[in-house]
C-alpha cells in the first residue's frame, strides 16, 4: 500500500515500513494485527505521528501486508519484490520521481532481517534504516552499507530476540566504521511501544530525514 500525503505535490523520500504488523495499516489507520490491544493502540498513535512526518518532510510512505521471516526472507529476490513495488506505485500514482526517490527503511521485528539485508544490498538508494526489537544484524563489509546512519532499539526483557548476539552485531559494525546508534529500553518486552519509544522513533527519523534530504534535482541523498 502506498501513501501520499495531499499537501506534497513532489516526494522527496520514501519510508518503507516492513513488518511485523501489517504495516499498511500505518498508512490507511486499519488493523495491525497486535498480539495485544495496548501495542494495536500504541501502533495506532505511532502511525498518526509518521504520516505528520511524511507531509512535513515530502515523504510517500509503502507499507506491506503482515510477512514474518518465513513469508518475507530477506534475500536479493525479495528487493526486487520492493522495487516493483515501487514502480508500480509511480504508475498509478503518477508521481514519477518516486522511481528514483531516496528510502528510508522502518523494519519491526520479523521484518527486520529483510529491512537489514534490504540496506546492506542497496546502500545508495538507503537514507537511514531504524530498526525495533530486531534479529541479529548482519554484520556488514562495505563502506557503503557502513555508511548508512542505522538505528537499533532493543527491549530489555525481550522473549523473542537475542539481545546477547544482536549487541555483538552491533559492536561489530560500529568497530568496522559503520554509522550504528543501539538503545535498550529497560523493563519492557518484546510487543511494546511506549510513549518514550514512540518518541524516539519520531525524533530520530525526523532529524536523519532532514539531514539526508537534499536538492531532488541535483543531490536527493546527501
């Protein structure tokens, strides 16, 4: 599903938002499938937030249906998938310059290795990936890739993923040069969102998106 916002008459950037949840409902404020109702409700809020981000920065937003590992592998094939995503959204959208729009890569959860393997395959289309309650990162060997500013926020009390190898990944690629922030949220589990995380999240893509977003016509990707 693809979202523009009515007061941005040319996109600047793309935030492709992969899940997890559904996460065409952060654009349409439909179901996310949520284990829980607080996490439905939080997703709802967060939601609201993004698509205020996406008209103040000229952002288009592309969400997919509810993919977990097994459904959506991260793999070159399933890029390719995305792209034509996108193609297709520039026909029926008619916003041409979507085709060569910078892409600023969301991943939750189970759509995190995809989002991680997304970036690292295509880190000149990539303007910054944040990522929650992720699987092990790869650890990364280009200087592209490395140059990528990437974001990880980890729940304590996570039941689902290895803090302990994802932390590992993490020094790994920040001891390689790579452009790698980690926070751990104290006291939560796997299927939260906070205020204070919601917060982050905002925060933290509205200053990378300013700070990567340049002339479309001469430098869209600083």
């Amino acid at each position: 599903a693809l979202y523009i916002p009515a007061n941005v008459p040319n996109v600047r950037g793309i935030l492709l938002v992969l899940g997890g949840p559904d996460t065409r409902a952060f654009l349409s404020d439909g179901l996310f499938g949520a284990p829980i109702p607080e996490l439905e409700a939080s997703l709802h809020v967060l939601g609201q937030e993004l698509r205020t981000l996406a008209a103040d920065h000229g952002l288009a937003m592309l969400g997919t249906t509810r993919q977990g590992p097994a459904e959506l592998p991260n793999q070159a094939q399933t890029d390719e998938l995305i792209f034509e995503a996108i193609g297709q959204a520039t026909r029926i959208s008619g916003h041409h310059e979507l085709a060569g729009s910078p892409i600023f890569v969301y991943g939750f959860s189970g759509g995190s290795p995809q989002a991680i393997g997304f970036t690292a395959r295509n880190p000149e289309r990539v303007g910054a990936l944040l990522l929650k309650v992720p699987g092990p990162p790869e650890r990364l060997s280009t200087a592209e890739a490395l140059a990528v500013p990437s974001y990880m926020i980890l729940a304590e009390q996570d039941q689902f993923a290895d803090n302990t190898v994802v932390s590992a990944a993490f020094e790994s690629n920040r001891r390689a040069g790579g452009l790698w922030a980690m926070a751990v949220e104290r006291g939560v589990p796997h299927h939260s969102l906070t205020p204070g995380h919601r917060a982050l999240t905002v925060n933290w893509l509205r200053a990378v998106v300013a700070l990567r977003l340049g002339d479309p016509a001469q430098e869209p990707l600083r």
